[in-house]
C-alpha cells in the first residue's frame, strides 16, 4: 500500500519539530486556561504556580492533574475556556453513571478535530475515491460526528447511516459498494455474522477497510472481523473529553496508533502515585490538550491503560504511538484479589475458536467472588451431545485458568442468544455492584 498522510509535514516532522511546535503551544495553553477558567487557576494557585512556572514540555510534571471527578465537579459549564457566543457544539459521554461529561467545540476545535479524523481515514489508504459508511451513532457520541467530518474533509462520499438497523447497514454497503466502514468492533463482528448469514463471501463484499474503535477489541478479534468481512481493520481510539475519535490512529503497521502530537501531549502514569512512567511501561494514559478553545483540558487522566513506544514506525510518521488498550483502571475486575480484564478472557475465547460473543457475570456467594463466563456456540460447533459441551466447557476453564491465574466457570450457550450491540458492547455484569 502506499502510504497517504492527510498532512504529510507534519505527521511525518521530525521529533525536534514536534517537541518545538509542542514547547510553543503548551506555553500559550497554560496561559489560556489561566486566563479563563479559574477551576483550574485554583488548583495551578495550590501548587503555587503561575503560568510563567511552564516554560516548556519539560515543566509539563508540574500541573495538577484533572479527573473525571473534576469533570463532574465543573457541570456543566465549570471548565468552559471560550465564552459561550463562540461555542458551536457540545457533544457528550455514553457514561451510565454518575453525571455525563459535556465538551464544548468551538469552530476551531470542531475542524482540529475533524482533521485528526481525517488522518485516521487516511492513514488507513483512504482517498478522495472511497465511499465511506459511518456507522457509528451519531447524536451526543462523538463517533458519528467525528468520522463524518473527517470523512467530508478527505473528500469521501460519505454515508451517514449511524448505528443500529443492519439490514439497511447492509444493504447500503452492497448498493453503494462502500469501500471504508467506520463502526465499533463488535457491531463490524455482527455486520459480517448477518452478511455471513445471508450467504454474502468475503469476495463479494466491497469493503476494503474497516475503522474500529470506542471499546477495547483483541488481535484475535481484529483477525477474525478481517476474516469474514475481507478487509484490513485498523483501530482508532479517542475521547469525548479530549475531543472524539482520531486523538489516536493506527497505520499500515496495524500495531499501535500514533497520537496526534502536534494537538495532544500524552503521559503514562503510575495510576497509584502519578509518576509519570518510561515507554513500554503499562500505566494510565494521560493527556494534555495544545490548543483547543472552548474545552482545553491539562493533563486529563483517561483511566485508560496502555504504553507509549517512540520507535521509528515503517510508515513514515515520528509521533509517538500508544498500545491497545489494555482496559480501564475502572473496568478492571477484582475477583478473589486478582486483577482481571475483559480483554485477557476475549483473547482465550478468540483463540479457541469461539465468537465474541460472550459476557461476563460476576458475583458475590457465600463472601467469595465468583467469575462466570457465558460463550456461544458457533453454529458448527452446536450440538445436543452434553459430553462433548461438558469437554468443551472444560478445556476453556483450563484456558481461562491459565491466562487469569483463578478459576472462572464457563457455560456455553446455544448460537443467537447472547444480545448484540449496536454500540459500545456491554460484555461485564457485576452483580457485587448492583
Ligand atoms: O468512544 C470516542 C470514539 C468514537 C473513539 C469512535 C473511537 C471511535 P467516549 O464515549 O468518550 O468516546 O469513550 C472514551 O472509550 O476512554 C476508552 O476507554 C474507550 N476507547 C475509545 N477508543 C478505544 C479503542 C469514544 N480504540 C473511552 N480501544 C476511552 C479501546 C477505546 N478503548
């Protein structure tokens, strides 16, 4: 493939450019949320810093982080760095709880953002000749937003289907031929399950790209979406807070996404102290945005789990990439004092040959955690020969034993009966929680 960049210069600078665009607008940065939001100016006042205290990246340690719970703090308008006249938009987190997160955009920021979704499109060989169905929700999330502005600025055509409906999903990449699909990784694994289903082959799909993103997705899942829709499928990672999808892209490389430094600063951190960690280091990525207007955020802990890696990429381009995901430092499980993520089980699940299409239950019996994984079945693999589901649901609890390093049962169910998603897949029920 050759590789097209959306804008070359800079995605490809060289990392003294970089460090220098980054010097320069982190100074001006500071100054504007200093100057306009005064939540912020307080905690920069605890440390005792002014702006003059950040000079360069360097200084970057020294602010005060941001969390969530600040978000929630500052609803709705508590950390607005523009006023109100000139805000565009807002968009808004799925969050199931406690209050949503509300982002403010500014035209300014509507077109960065649009343009690192563009990145993400091109990046993955998209041109002006595709036709791109963004399949992603459109409304408060930002995935629908986000690619269709990225997709308008590559000059795709672009059909803005949203999520959900997959018989007019289907129809519309048939009818259109669409080359791009832009959804989650588990509504593109239910895409081709249905298109499967309806006798459509690989062969006769036209998609040639798929553009993944929202949830945490394994390489055995990326593999399998690959298989039955015949296409390349590429991660993209983002968040409302920070702005929507294409904060992070992945390239021809398929391994890790590069974030967009020239609008993003990213630090890994020890979730426990807050040290900031050295690449390869798993921890808690953290952002700072560069120069965004009406919602500038600094040093935002994402809660999301990964490692940076400044290796020279074949692709051509020098900002640095993050690792998938790992999971959240909120969606990680704690059963019987060992820590569990979702992906780990989705990969033993993947590698033995089973869909994603699984869920998690766990509860409390007796003040003993209990870790409960329910698998369909393929349609091959159904049959009414208990024996064979009772050695089949053995030799996945040795797996699982072996990747978690605790027990966790395992029933396999009939093809169809675990609920897809149209969005964000919910794959853990917590009943200790409820
Ligand atoms: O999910 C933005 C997005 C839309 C990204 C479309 C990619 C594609 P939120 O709803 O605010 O925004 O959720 C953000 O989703 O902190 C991660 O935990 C998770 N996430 C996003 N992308 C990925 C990814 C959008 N590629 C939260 N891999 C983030 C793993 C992801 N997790």
């Amino acid at each position: 493939m050759t590789e097209n960049y959306y804008s070359k210069e800079i995605e490809c600078a060289s990392p003294e450019t970089i460090r220098a665009i980054q010097d320069e607008k982190l100074v001006k940065q500071v100054r504007h949320v200093w100057d306009r939001v005064p939540y912020y100016r307080a905690k920069m006042q605890e440390k005792g810093l002014t702006p003059d205290d950040i000079r360069s990246r360097d200084d970057l340690y020294k602010l005060p982080f941001l969390s969530k719970a600040d978000l929630r703090e500052c609803y709705p308008y508590g950390l607005l760095g523009a006023p109100l006249k000139d805000c565009v938009r807002i968009q808004s987190t799925s969050g199931t709880t406690g209050k949503r997160v509300v982002a403010f955009y500014t035209q300014h920021d509507v077109d960065l953002w649009e343009e690192c979704c563009a990145r993400a499109i091109m990046a993955t060989g998209g041109t002006n000749e595709d036709v791109c169905q963004v399949s992603y929700g459109y409304g408060l999330f930002t995935g629908g937003p986000g690619l269709n502005g990225g997709s308008h600025k590559v000059g795709c055509l672009t059909v803005p289907t949203s999520s959900g409906n997959t018989e007019r999903q289907i129809m519309f990449i048939m009818d259109l031929s669409a080359t791009i699909l832009c959804c989650t990784p588990s509504y593109a694994a239910y895409l081709g399950e249905s298109m499967k289903a309806k006798g459509l082959t690989p062969d006769q799909i036209p998609l040639k790209v798929g553009i993944f993103g929202a949830e945490a997705w394994s390489e055995e899942m990326r593999h399998s979406i690959e298989a039955t829709l015949g296409i390349k499928a590429y991660d993209i990672y983002g968040l409302t807070e920070i702005s929507g999808p294409g904060v992070a892209f992945e390239c021809s490389e398929q391994n890790g996404m590069h974030i967009n430094e020239d609008h993003f600063i990213a630090e890994v951190i020890d979730p426990d102290t807050g040290e900031v960690l050295p690449d390869g280091t798993d921890g808690e990525l953290v952002f700072t945005c560069l120069d965004k207007e009406a919602f500038p955020l600094l040093r935002y802990r994402t809660r999301d789990i990964t490692s940076l890696s400044h290796e020279k990429c074949s692709c051509g381009r020098t900002f640095v990439k993050m690792s998938r995901p790992k999971g959240r430092t909120d969606d990680m499980l704690i059963i019987r004092g060992v820590n569990v993520f979702p992906s780990q089980i989705e990969t033993v699940l993947l590698n033995s040959g089973y869909p994603a299409n699984y869920q998690i239950l766990v509860d409390r019996v007796n003040n003993t955690d209990t870790l409960d994984v329910q698998v369909e079945m393929t349609p091959e693999m159904f049959t009414d020969n208990l024996g064979e589901v009772a050695t089949r649901q053995r030799q996945l609890e040795s797996g699982l034993q072996s990747m978690l390093g605790i027990r966790a049962a395992v029933h396999l169910v009939a093809p169809q009966t675990i609920a897809r998603s149209e969005g964000k897949a919910v794959r853990v029920i917590d009943k200790r929680k409820i």
